[in-house]
C-alpha cells in the first residue's frame, strides 16, 4: 500500500529497489529468510506479542533519567534466527534499550532473559560472552592497532589474555594462529583483507562500520545488535553490508538493529518493533508496520516536516506561506491572525492574502 | 671551554643513577600511560612507597634488606588498587585527579612530624643500604672506561639497576606482543569497544595500574639505594612530570622509549648545565644576563624549549610511528 507509508520509505531509491529485487531473485537459496517469515506468520501484530521461539524476552524494563523516562518497555520479544529492525523516531529510546541490554547502561527497574537465561544486571562484557555482541551508533574502530588486530581482539577465550600466560608465547601461539586464519577469512569475506596490515584509524567510515561487523563475529555470537549500521555509509558500501547483515540470518544468527532508514528496513528485516518515546507502540512485519497510524503517528507526531500525500502537502505549503505572511505582518497582529484563519480554510488564497495583509499594512 | 670535561659528564649522565631511575619509573609509567591508557600523575609515590619501604623497614624496624623490597612491592602493589578500585570505572580524568592527590599525600604524610618516629619527617631516613653494599661484589677500586668511571659503589648500583631495566623491558615486551597487551592497548584506544568484545576492561586496568606502580617502586628502591638516604620531597609532582617527559622524549607505547628518552633528558641537561657554567666562569657569559645561580634554572627552560621543539617537529617522540599520529585518535 505505498499511500500508507510513512514520510521515509515515500523516497525510495533506485539503489535500494534494485537490491530489493535481487533479494527477492535470491529468496530460493535463503531458507532462513523463509524460515523466519512463516515463524512470524502468525504472530499477532500487537506491541509485546508473544513470538514462537524468542532467543530475546524483555520485561517492564525501564530506564529514568532524572525527570525523563527514557525506556519503559512493558513486554517484548525477539524471534530467534529473524532479523528484527528496532525503528522509532530521534529521542525514542532506541539506543538506550540497546545499552540496557547489552549491559552498557542499568536499568531502574526490569528483567530480561537471553538465550532462557537472566541477563538483568550482567556487566557488559559478560553479556559479550554469552552471546550477545553489539556494534555502536558511533563506530569505535581501534585507531591505533591495525585493522588485523581489531579482528584478533574479538576471539573470546583467548589463554595469551591471562596475565601470566600472556608471558610465555608456547602457551597461546596454536590459538592466535588459528585466530588469525579465522579473522583473515572475515576479513576478506568483508573485503577489507587488503587493508589487514593498515591502522583502523585510517580506513574509511564505510570501512569501519566493516571492521566493526567483522570484529563483532570474531567473538561468535548467537545474536548480533547492530546500532544504526548504515549511518553515513554510502550507498554502493550500504547493499555490501546489507548482504552482509543478511548472511547473518543464513549462518544461523539473530540479528537486531536500529535503524532510520525504511527501505533497509523493509529489505532485510523480517520483523519490526516500533519504539515511541520509550514504549513500544507497534509491532509486525515490515509492510504491516508501515501502514499502522501508530507508526505514523510516532515519526510525525505533531511536526509533519514532509508531506505525506499531495494534499497533504498542499496543506503544508500553505502552513509555510502562512508563516512568511506572519513574518511580513509582524507590526499588525491582529491583520497576521486574520491571515493564518483564512488560510487554513482555503489554501491557495494565501498567497493572495498575503499581499492583502502587506497593503492594509502600510 | 673545557669541551672534553663537558662531554665527560654528559657522556656519564647517559647511563648515569638519574638516568636509570627515570627510565625504571618511565616503563612503569609506560605501561599505565603508554599502552594502557591510563592517566596515573602519581608515579612518584609509587618510587616512594619502594624507597621508604627499604628505608623504614631497614634502619627503623631493623629488618633485613629483601623484606623491605618485598614491603615495597606489596606497598605499592596495594596503593595501586587502593587508587584504582574507585577511580577505573569511571572516566579517565579522575584516575589523573586522583592520583595526583593521592601521590601528595603519600609525600605529605612521609614528611610530616607526627610520624618521625617512622618516616624520619622532612629529614628523611638513611643508614639503610649496608645490605645492599655488602652484596657488592665489586672491590673498592674504579671501574669502567673511556668517559665512563665509576667507584665500586656507583658502578654496583649501575649494574644492578641496569639489569632490572633489561628485565623489565623483557617482560613488558613479552607482554605487549601478547593477547593480553592487545587488549591493552584496545582499551587505550576505546574501552567501550574492547568491553563490547567481551573482555572485561575494569581487570586489565587494574592489572596495568598494579605492574607500573610496581616498577615505579622498583625506581624507588633504586634511588634509595643510590644515595643510601630518603627523602619525602624528592618524590614530589616534579618527579612525575619528568617521568612524562622521559616518557614523550623517547616515545610512548615503544617498549625502550623510556630507556632511551631518560637517557637523552639527562645527558641534555647535563651538558645545557655544564655549557652555562663553564660559559660563566670562562667570561663569554655577561654577567647581567645570567649568574652562576641563575643558570640552574636556565637550563631547565632551555629544556622545556627543546621539548616544545620535538613535540613540533617529532610530536610521536624518539620511537614513536608518525603514521599513528596522523590518525585522530578520536
């Protein structure tokens, strides 16, 4: 239903259908994509819907900030092995719900379960250790060690990471060659094995956000949070990570993310929850969301700074004519509200009302 | 001019006591600082803790030699956690405010008069390297060649405190190219992305803190044992600026930047020093613009401007990679 959909995906890029197409050419060969979406066939598209094999299960989680209550997410769930989009506008808790559960940040109050175990609580780096890698809004590629040490980094387990073994090189070398045969495969599966002997302060920021990818599956998780991974990426670099998010799901992964753009949205995911001013307010598949006034209703709120439809827009315009007339009417008030009146009621005469305005004016 | 007896003396000053203790307290410092990071600005007391540790536990408790070592390591060991429980969860800055503070209590609290009894007060302790001297296996005699002639007392020192360099620079180099000084120097980088991996960063600071106050103690035992006396005040905040000096010179994160940058420090203070002095007494200094007293402290801004020149024209110090330097950081 491309009338219902929200001010985002109305821009829908030719790069971007193009992959669409061809991830719909490559459905045949992605049984995972297939899996995901008949599991979620039948999930009901209502906020903390119960999902039939959730890896992820959050309770009445909730996170102040003095006054503002950044989180409050009374119930959700996250089906393994989907890739679930995390989408809201700027300010609805997003990021925030990501750093709760991935130990970054403590809520006030809540619990949640990963993999059937609690997670409430579990510092950062533990929650890294049972499974559950993230990336950040803000890629945080290592400047200064090299982009093969990024990759070494994140191998869990590692014995040279002990103080004391660290000491004696017989003891981790077998592991560290192995480490590093494996991060040569990730590297040049994301095609950064040119740049293995370079400093990661030197790669480009599409490049980081690669690295940051790749490093996170050097740990081997079972569920990968990927916070806005196409932010200032360029479009040719956004399909190559696209593609790479969606091995993901072919290799058996989780993945969430947070996301702004709607046609990523749309593409890759299989599942989408909807975050408003900390709550989840909408749940379902991609084209279900889209069209939920809900959702509408969270990413334009009171401010539709774009035009939903053409009539909307004409609507807009004549908003903004009224304002210029206000500007030019600033000596008379009372002429300026005349002006805004009559000008919602009939659209086009604003112009005309505006020199009208101007000449009682002087 | 005498040149040759300027040379002398810079030539001593490369390997010189000074030296090796600022490079002992620059690898430590290094290990923190460099590699790790950290910003600890209480690397004097650090030596300090080493040094009384010796002091107090020698001449004032009547202990043998080694368990005044073992006293000082354990000290400074515990004063690294002490510091590093409340503060290395939180940002960088206030480990720096903290172990600024903290280092000048360690010194105030040496010095002060209530506790003579045990730290000797301003005065300090000494009668407490007879041990240490009657280990030499040196016969009293000079040794060495060229412009390098040490008694037997110095030249024990030197040898020891030579040794315990190499050693320390061994076992940070066996650690840096290991996992464990990769997560290190992640941390340094990003500690939020080394957590996101799975490490848990809070411990390999904390390790890192431990290890370089260790050494730090190490420098302290040292110059204790140099001078065969201690004093609270020579292990004020100058101490430690002058161990990030050492450390910058030479370059941080390189495992003989210390070594190498302690040794350029002194040997270039040691000839402004002796270039001023003898350019006074010979004449070709007009007395209105400097005095014998006065060159003192020249020398030390003549030092300062040549470190404003390197952080110019070599900013990654003697060792450093320029190539890391065009990376911003952040």
């Amino acid at each position: 239903m491309p009338a219902d959909q929200p001010a985002g995906a109305t821009a829908t890029s030719a790069a971007t259908s193009a992959g669409a197409h061809a991830a719909h050419a490559a459905a045949g060969d992605a049984p995972r994509r297939a899996a995901a979406a008949a599991a979620l066939r039948d999930v009901p598209r209502v906020p903390g819907a119960p999902k039939p094999d959730p890896i992820l299960v959050a309770d009445g989680v909730v996170r102040r900030f003095g006054g503002l209550t950044a989180v409050d997410v009374a119930h959700v769930e996250v089906q393994r092995g989907a890739i679930t989009a995390l989408i809201g506008p700027n300010g609805a808790g997003k990021t925030t719900f990501f750093n709760l559960l991935t130990g970054f940040d403590k809520p006030d109050e809540g619990d949640w379960t990963f993999d059937g175990q609690p997670l409430g609580g579990v510092a950062a780096h533990k929650v890294a250790r049972r499974g559950m890698v993230r990336t950040f809004q803000l890629t945080k590629a290592l400047s200064r060690l090299t982009v093969l040490e990024n990759m070494r980094l994140g191998a869990v387990g590692q014995r040279g990471e002990s103080l004391v073994k660290a000491l004696f090189a017989p003891l981790w070398r077998d592991q560290e060659t192995a480490n590093t045969e494996r991060a040569h495969e990730l590297l040049s599966r994301f095609k950064l094995d040119a740049k293995a002997a370079d400093f990661a302060g030197s790669l480009s920021g599409g490049q980081r956000k690669l690295l940051e990818m790749a490093r996170a599956l050097m740990t081997g998780p079972k569920m990968v949070m990927l916070d806005e991974p196409m932010a200032g990426v360029n479009p040719a670099l956004t399909q190559s990570l696209l593609g790479h998010v969606k091995d993901l799901r072919e290799e058996g992964m989780t993945v969430l993310f947070v996301e702004h753009d709607m046609d990523m949205v749309r593409d890759i995911s299989d599942w989408v929850i909807v975050m408003a001013q900390g709550r989840v307010v909408a749940e379902g598949t991609p084209d279900d969301v889209m069209a939920d006034p809900a959702v509408i209703d969270a990413y334009l709120g009171g401010h539709h700074d774009a035009p939903l439809d053409a009539e909307d827009e004409e609507r807009q315009l004549a908003e903004v004519d009224a304002e210029v007339e206000q500007e030019f009417a600033a000596d008379d008030a009372a002429h300026a509200r005349t002006g805004t009146a009559g000008d919602t009621a009939a659209p086009h005469r604003a112009p005309g009302t505006t020199t009208d305005t101007e000449g009682s004016a002087r | 001019m005498d040149w040759g007896s300027i040379f002398t003396n810079a030539a001593v000053s490369l390997i010189g006591v000074q030296t090796v203790i600022y490079a002992l307290a620059g690898i430590g410092l290094n290990v923190q600082f460099g590699y790790a990071g950290l910003l600890n600005f209480g690397q004097a007391a650090f030596a300090a803790i080493g040094a009384y540790g010796i002091a107090t536990m020698v001449a004032i408790a009547g202990l043998p030699l080694w368990l005044g070592v073992v006293v000082g390591v354990v000290g400074a060991g515990l004063f690294a956690l002490v510091l590093g429980v409340p503060t290395l969860r939180l940002r960088a800055d206030y480990l720096a405010i903290a172990t600024i503070a903290a280092a000048e209590i360690v010194r105030l609290l040496l010095r002060s008069s209530s506790l003579r009894e045990y730290t000797g007060g301003s005065g300090g302790v000494n009668g407490f390297s007879g041990d240490f001297y009657a280990l030499n296996p040196f016969s009293p005699g000079t040794y060495g060649f060229g412009p390098w002639r040490f008694s037997e007392r110095t030249t024990w020192v030197l040898l020891v405190a030579w040794v315990l360099i190499a050693v320390c620079c061994l076992v940070v180099w066996l650690l840096m190219r290991s996992p464990w000084g990769r997560v290190l120097k992640g941390i340094r980088e990003d500690e939020d992305a080394v957590r996101s991996l799975g490490k848990n960063v809070y411990a390999y600071k904390m390790q890192a803190l431990v290890i370089g106050g260790v050494i730090g103690a190490l420098a302290g035992f040292v110059s204790a044992l140099a001078s065969g006396s201690v004093q609270a005040d020579l292990y004020g905040t100058p101490f430690t600026f002058f161990i990030y000096t050492v450390l910058l010179l030479g370059g941080a994160a390189r495992v003989l930047g210390p070594v190498v940058g302690a040794m350029i420090f002194w040997a270039v203070l040691s000839l402004t020093d002796n270039v001023l002095a003898q350019m006074i007494q010979g004449g070709y200094m007009p007395t209105w613009l400097m005095t014998d007293t006065q060159a003192g402290q020249v020398r030390f801004m003549l030092v300062g401007l040549a470190l404003m020149l390197l952080m110019i024209f070599r900013p990654q110090g003697i060792f450093g990679d320029r190539r890391e330097l065009a990376i911003d950081a952040r």
